[in-house]
C-alpha cells in the first residue's frame, strides 16, 4: 500500500452498464451496437467535445469512461494515466486493413492515426488537460499488482500525483473497461492490488 494515495473513485463499462463505484448508473438495452452504447453514454454525460465523433471505438470507450470518472471533479494536470489492455489496437488495425485491402481503395489518415493503442491516452490527455506521465501495456489479463508497483514509482519520484489507471479493452468478443482514479482523497479505499483487483471483479456479469 502506498501510504498517501487511495482509489478514490471507479468505473466500469461492461455489458451495456455504466458502473460507478459499485453501483449502476446508466444502461442501456443489452442488444445495442457498441457505437450506439457509446453515443447513448454522450448524451447521458451532457457534454459537447465534437471530436468525440471521430475517435475509433477503443478511444471512444476510454473517453467515457474518463468522463464518467471525472464527472464532478477537475482533473490536476500532474495527473498520469496508466493502461492496460490484451489486444492493442486490433479493433482498428482490422479496420484499416479492411480498408485498403481493395486495390483502388485509398489509405484513410482517420482511421490510420488510431492504429496504435497509446493513441487514447493522447485523446484523454488533450480533453482532460494532463500534462505529465501515460503508458499503455499489453497484458494477457488485469494485471493489478504490476499497476500497483507503477503507481508507487510514479508516486514515490514525484512524477505525477494523482493518476488514472485501469483496463481498457476491445476485441471481437466484445469489450471490457475499467478505470480507477488515484488521489491523495483519504475517503478512498487504500491502494492495494487487492481492492483494485476487487473492484475490477463487480459486475462480471449483468445484474
């Protein structure tokens, strides 16, 4: 545990629920496109960021997901964002394969600049203003104690002093978020591997 940082708030996205510290609020009908979801989830949100619209789906999830965990706050801008995910950006990459796998077909720059899964974080760090440490890592699953050890780095080294960190994955069988916020708020729960892993585990399937 790190002695002066909690987890002061999460959020899952999973199985057409948006879940915020442990309790549903916001869902939709379980047969909705992702897409349709998503935009449900904006206009739910009330906000009006135009480029939202031109995000692939991985971003577009993380953008959720962010704004739904910083929904009441303001995020400081030493505030880093640590990711995981098991599949990169293959969403996108099929797309764009998918896309110039016609010979008279043309390269799109939109979907190209998306082909990388870090991508989000630059997404989330131009809406949210933060200026200071992110990384994206491919992990087989969840891996809460290697986030923990990070974080406590980050801490330790003065590198950041809140962070946003979490799982964030889409593939063809579906998709899975979850984000934790880390502050120096003493209301949180301690900053374990344990309770971060707990939280991850809410809600594997719909209530």
């Amino acid at each position: 545990m790190h002695k002066n940082h909690q987890i002061s708030a999460s959020v899952i996205l999973r199985n057409h629920q948006v879940i915020f510290n442990g309790k549903v609020i916001f869902e939709t009908a379980e047969d909705l496109e992702l897409l349709a979801f998503l935009k449900a989830c904006y206009q739910d949100l009330e906000i009006d960021y135009a480029k939202f619209y031109k995000m692939d789906l991985l971003s577009k999830l993380g953008f959720i997901a962010s704004e739904y965990l910083a929904k009441d706050q303001k995020l400081t801008p030493e505030t880093a964002l640590i990711l995981q995910n098991s599949s990169g950006s293959l969403e996108t990459d099929l797309n764009y394969q998918a896309s110039i796998s016609n010979e008279n077909a043309f390269a799109s720059p939109s979907v190209f600049v998306y082909t990388l899964p870090n991508i989000v974080l630059g997404e989330l760090s131009i809406r949210q203003q933060l200026q200071t440490e992110n990384a994206f890592f491919i992990s087989e699953k969840f891996d809460a104690s290697f986030l923990i050890v990070y974080l406590q780095n980050l801490f330790s080294t003065n590198k950041a002093n809140a962070a946003i960190c979490g799982w964030l994955d889409l593939d063809k069988e579906g998709y899975n978020v979850f984000l934790s916020l880390i502050t120096q708020d003493d209301k949180g729960k301690a900053l374990t591997a344990e309770n971060l892993k707990e939280n991850y585990e809410q809600f594997k399937t719909r209530a």
